[in-house]
C-alpha cells in the first residue's frame, strides 16, 4: 500500500493527551482487578445462598421420590393382592399378605 497513515486528529477522533492516557490505562486496570468491598462479600453470599438453596431443593425432590417409591411399592402389594384374589379358584381361601 503506498499511501502514508494519516494521524488520528486527521479522522475526526481526538487523540488523548499523554497525561490523560495514563489514568486510562489505571481505570483498565481497576476494571480488570476483581472486586473487594462490599460488593465481592455480597457475591460471594450469593452464590453460597445459591449453592444451599440448590442442596435443600435436591434433598426435598429426594424425599419426594422416596416417598413415591414407597407408595408405589404398597400399591403394587395392593395390585397383587387383588390380582390373587380374584384368579384363584372359588373354593380357596384368600391368601393375603401381612
């Protein structure tokens, strides 16, 4: 390419005096930093409030499926026992279970 650069002020963008880049260089820097204060501890609690309520819905869907199970298991006792008595022969007793 052989045309020349043209400087920056010549595009219409204002260049930034040599003082000033300084301190945009410290406010990157401060951005890039991670947060201390109030705010870093208010993120952290968020995040353990998070991870706990998390643990405490895992543990109650648990319980639920426990307690599913469980209903299950005595309906299918129930389905047996229903099932026996009706098929066996009409002179029987019922055996029912305990």
């Amino acid at each position: 390419n052989g045309r020349a650069r043209r400087p920056a002020a010549a595009h219409g963008a204002k260049a930034a005096p040599k003082g000033d880049r300084g301190m945009m260089m410290q406010k990157d820097q401060r951005k890039a930093m991670p947060a201390k204060g109030p705010t870093a501890g208010a993120a952290a609690r968020g995040v353990a409030n998070r991870v706990h309520s998390r643990r405490e819905r895992k543990l109650a869907l648990q319980q639920d499926v426990d307690k599913l199970k469980k209903k299950l298991r005595h309906e299918e006792n129930v389905h047996r026992a229903l099932e026996r008595a009706f098929t066996r022969p009409l002179g029987a007793l019922p055996r029912l279970p305990p």
